[in-house]
C-alpha cells in the first residue's frame, strides 16, 4: 500500500517479491499477478530480497537477520544473525550461486558503539546451514 523499495525475481519468472516501506513483503504469483503471501513480521526498516539460484529459497532481511523461507512451502526455515550485538540495517542480500554462502551489507551500529554514533558500513558473510 506504500511505494515499493525492493524487488526480486525468482529464477524461473513465475515469482516474484516486492517489499515496501509499507513494512511488509509480498509474494506474488507473476502470470496471474495475484498476492500468493504476505509476509508482515519483524520488518522496521525496508527488507531486502534475494532468491537462490534454484529459486527453493528467499532470503528477507528483517529486524532479527536475515530470514530464509522455503518458496515451495512459504514458511520460514532459518534465520541468520549479525555477528555482534548491534543495529543491521542491509543495503543488499545476496546468495552466492552455490547457495553455500549468504552475503549481506549495509549499516551496523553497534550495541557498544561511542557516544559519537559513529556506524560501520560492513559486508557480512554466512555459511548456508542445510
């Protein structure tokens, strides 16, 4: 219901997600342009998308990680965390293509950071559980 900030394809073109600053994400079926899901937990900022290159998972950022959710069952499998304590805000998410490693960067504050507010730009990097 707000302007999108996010979207992402999945591999065979017949999904497509959408996340807005409306909070939410949405799943949607592209040849029938029909919402499959909506997805409306735990997402303060603008989430991020990404597909694995088999399309069997999407990758949402929200307020507690990164979430991954099982496209064939749109149900969430896992979740994977910023290595510290802190604020992660990501710009980007991405799969590698052989869905063995996650990769996301963006803003992070840290939990311990000085009074200055001084932020951190990194790239964090996950080993894919199976």
């Amino acid at each position: 219901d707000d302007k999108v900030t996010a979207l992402a394809f999945s591999p065979d073109g017949r999904t497509l997600a959408t996340a807005g600053s409306d909070h939410t994400v949405r799943i949607w079926d592209v040849e029938t342009g029909r919402e499959r899901k909506r997805l409306t937990e735990g997402y303060q900022v603008d989430p991020q998308i990404a597909f694995s290159r088999d399309g069997a998972v999407m990758a949402v950022v929200a307020d507690a990680g990164i979430e991954f959710w099982d496209t064939k069952g749109d149900r969430r499998t896992s979740v994977y965390r910023p290595p510290s304590t802190g604020v992660f805000v990501a710009s980007f998410v991405e799969i590698a293509a052989d869905a063995k490693t996650l990769l996301a960067g963006g803003l992070f504050v840290s939990k311990d950071a000085p009074k200055d507010k001084k932020t951190t730009g990194p790239l964090f990097f996950w080993r894919i559980r199976k």
